[in-house]
C-alpha cells in the first residue's frame, strides 16, 4: 500500500507542477506587460490555445518516455 500511496503522491505533485508552469507561461505569454481586471474574447483565446498547446506538448512527451521506458525494460529483461 506504501507504494501506491507514494505513486499517487508523486503524480498529484507532476500535475501540480504541470498546471503551475502553464498558468505562468501562459500568462506570461498572453500578458506581457500586466493583467487586465477582466478577459476580453482575444485573451481568453490566448490562454486556450496556450493551454491546448501545452497539455498537447506534455500528453507527447510523456508518451515518448513510456516508450522509452518500456523499450529499456524490455532490453533488460531479454538479457
């Protein structure tokens, strides 16, 4: 059980990670210089598109490392 608490724990904290970078990135991308007091129709779209664009990134890459991951275990387990 120790070991699916810690697994659990490990990904809540990647995800938190994952959701702070792409709050300030994309704030800091669609808001350069300060933020508005309310989002207009060009900002929210903005965002989302950052926010798609970032999760899209994320869900690639962390195919690509399972990959890796079981390709590695793999080789290791044939020798």
């Amino acid at each position: 059980m120790a070991k699916a608490a810690l697994a659990k724990q490990i990904g809540e904290a990647q995800e938190s990670i994952h959701l702070d970078t792409m709050r300030k990135t994309c704030f800091e991308k669609c808001f350069p210089r300060s933020y508005p007091s309310s989002l207009g129709k060009g900002d929210k779209i903005c965002l989302a598109k950052c926010m798609d664009r970032i999760t899209e990134s994320h869900a690639i890459v962390s195919k690509a490392c399972i990959e890796m991951a079981q390709n590695l275990q793999s080789n290791l387990d044939m020798q």
